[in-house]
C-alpha cells in the first residue's frame, strides 16, 4: 500500500478578457508540491517520492457576475509535471515523470 500526501501551494496569474457580466479568464501559473507523507508498505524506492517538486498549469474559465461581491464560475486547468516527482525516473522504457492531469473547476 502507498500512502502520500502532498501540500500544494499554486501561483498564479489570472487575466480577464472582459469587463462585463459575463467574463472569460486565462490563467497561467506553477504548483509548487511539498510531501507531507511518503509511506510505502514494503519500503520499495521504485515508489518513493522527492520531497518537492513542481508543476505548471494553464487554464480558461468563464465566470458570470452575480453581485458586486459575489461570481459563479466554470474553467478547465491542464497541469503537467515540470521537475520529477519520483526518484527512480524510469523502469524499462517507461518513464514514470510523466504527471499530467485535466481538471473541471466549478
């Protein structure tokens, strides 16, 4: 069994095309991930992760304005791993660094 857990802490810049109720934004950014927990039941390196490592991310969105305080908002995020996050980076002719995710944000 793996047990991991990671802190992630994103930096971002976010830019709004528009000024008007309905507003598409791009957003461009780096995720800077730090392990918290890195358990690995047979003790195998083959699983073992760094400390820390780095992901960069591109997204659009689009938000509609409620209120003066208040946006309802739905966006897609590409994240891809920038530096490695296992130590053993290959295993045959399988590279194991090749951290992508798509995500849907509402």
């Amino acid at each position: 069994m793996i047990k991991q857990q990671f802190l992630s802490i994103p930096i971002s810049v976010s830019y709004g095309i528009l000024k008007s109720r309905l507003r598409p934004h791009l957003r461009l950014g780096f995720i800077n991930n730090i392990s918290l927990i890195n358990e690995l039941e047979n003790s195998s390196e083959y699983f073992s992760s760094n400390e820390y490592f780095i992901e960069g991310f591109a997204g659009v969105s689009l938000s509609y304005k409620l209120g003066e305080k208040w946006e309802a908002e739905i966006g897609y995020n590409y994240r891809t791993a920038i530096t490695s996050m296992y130590k053993e980076t290959s295993v045959g002719d399988y590279t194991r660094n090749n951290l992508v995710t798509n995500s849907l944000s509402i």
